[in-house]
C-alpha cells in the first residue's frame, strides 16, 4: 500500500473546493474520495471496503468510482500475480491527474522491475496516493496512454479553471489539440488562443473549447522546400563547377555558346545550300 498525498499540518486533510463543488461528481464519489484521502498513514483500504465502511451500498459504488476515474481522481490498472492471481493496482489523487502522471507516480514508487515494496507511506510526496495491490477484481482494462494532444489540453485547462475539463472531454477533445501540435502551433498558442477573452461565467467548458479549437485551427504547416541539387562539374569543357537546375550536364554559358555554335552552323549550311540553289539555276539559264 502506497499514499501520496500533500501532508496536513494536524489531524485534518486538505480538500480543495473544485472537489467540493464539482459538478460532475455525484455526492457518494465526493463521499469515497473525501473518505480515501483522509485515511491515516499504514492504512491499507481498498475503495470497495471505504464504500462499505461509508454506507455507499455495490450499485452506488459503482458509479462513484466509474465518476472518479472519468474525472482522473482515480486510476487503476489490472496487473497478474505471481501465481497468476489478476489483482487490481489504484491511485488515489487529490487533483485529477491524466494518465501518463499516474504512471509516473505508480512507477516511481513501485517499478515494474522490482520487488513489490513493503506496505507504508512514501515520504517527501506531493499529490495523490496510489494504492497497492487489493484485491478487487475488475473486468475494466488498463487505460490507453495519453496522446501529446491530451497532456497539451490538460496543461492549459488545468490552469485556467473556467475551462476545467473532465477525463471524458479532454479524451474527446485531444485529436483537435493534437492537429494543433501537428500544424507547428506551440503551447504557448494553444493556450493563448483558449484562455483569451474568456467570459466571466463558462457554462460550456468542452462545448467553448471545442468551438474555439475547430475555429481558430492553424494552416497547415507548409510542406519543406526540397533540398537543392548537388553541385557537379561541367561537362562542356570550361572545368566550371555549377549547381544544376534539373539534370542538366554543362554550365549555363557552355549551353549558351554551344547553342550560338548550333545556330552559326545552321546558318552557314543555310547559306551553302542557297548558294548551291543559285548555281544550279544560273547554270540552266
């Protein structure tokens, strides 16, 4: 068992008002995330056992913690034991975290490739408390990594709370960040062109963000100019070295001259051959 929670002075846990007044948390996933945070340090308590200690009967349950991982309150990955026994491994934050933070946190604590750790707190931690290993079962797969269009929509709504989003819509949402990021837009940009003259009152959030990010999308990023062709040396004699165009093997003023010698030599032959005309004519007459 893992907690990693930002500590209380004394004998009290620290509860921001977004999870107070969150309105897509119902009151039995407010009651399950209040009540996991406040465990004391050594406690291992699954969520099913807080629910049961809580009065939150299965169904209710069910929902609350479909609520809480939704809103990345929760996270929970299914992992095989060492007799092959599946088990379910949960974090507990107290700020929603996407997917790749909680990763991050869960991996730190317990690497893939080390030996399950003792039961216990970690020490020097900052935001929420993954669990261990409690045996819940849950038909529920591991949670697909967040994309960069994700971590960019995470990053600016985090901190702007009029634009606060649920794992729900920042999920729906990511393959327009996304093409921001692929059309060369930086995060700066997209948070600028976001956050900027935001009314007072949000009621939309994800319809605002939607409209703004489909609205204001970037052009295409121009393609890349070819890069240009190597130089080589001139074939006309000259021993200049020229960058050709095309494939093109002398040099422009070779290719001019021999153009000239071309024409000269048309023209003389043209004149020969008049010449030729004129005799054959004055010769019959």
């Amino acid at each position: 068992m893992f907690r990693h929670v930002i500590a209380p002075t004394r004998f009290y846990t620290q509860i921001s008002n977004e999870i107070i007044r969150h309105p897509r948390l119902s009151s039995d996933a407010k009651c399950l995330l209040l009540w996991q945070l406040s465990l004391p340090e050594g406690v291992d308590e699954s969520l099913s056992e807080s629910a049961r200690r809580a009065g939150i009967r299965k169904t209710a349950f069910g929902r609350a913690k479909r609520e809480l991982l939704a809103e990345g309150y929760v996270h929970e990955w299914k992992l095989s034991g060492p007799r092959g026994r599946w088990s379910t491994t949960q974090l507990v934050s107290n700020v929603p975290l996407t997917t790749a933070e909680a990763l991050a946190i869960r991996d730190e604590q317990c690497p893939p490739t080390a030996a399950p750790p003792a039961p216990g707190r970690p020490a020097d931690q900052a935001v929420g408390h993954p669990q261990g290993n409690t045996g819940e079962e849950t038909p529920n797969p591991p949670l697909p990594p967040t994309d960069r269009g994700a971590d960019a929509l995470t990053s600016v709504t985090r901190s702007e709370r009029r634009l606060r989003l649920s794992g729900r819509d920042i999920r729906a949402l990511a393959p327009l960040a996304t093409e921001w990021l692929a059309r060369g837009a930086t995060l700066a940009e997209l948070r600028e062109a976001l956050t900027s003259g935001l009314p007072d009152v949000v009621r939309s959030p994800a319809g605002l963000t939607r409209d703004r990010l489909t609205r204001k999308m970037p052009d295409p990023a121009p393609e890349p100019t070819p890069p240009p062709n190597p130089l080589r040396s001139c074939a006309g004699g000259c021993g200049r070295v020229f960058r050709p165009v095309t494939n093109e093997a002398a040099c422009r003023q070779c290719r001019t001259e021999a153009a000239a010698d071309d024409a000269s030599g048309a023209i003389a032959a043209t004149r020969r051959g008049m010449a030729a005309i004129r005799d054959i004519l004055a010769a019959q007459t």
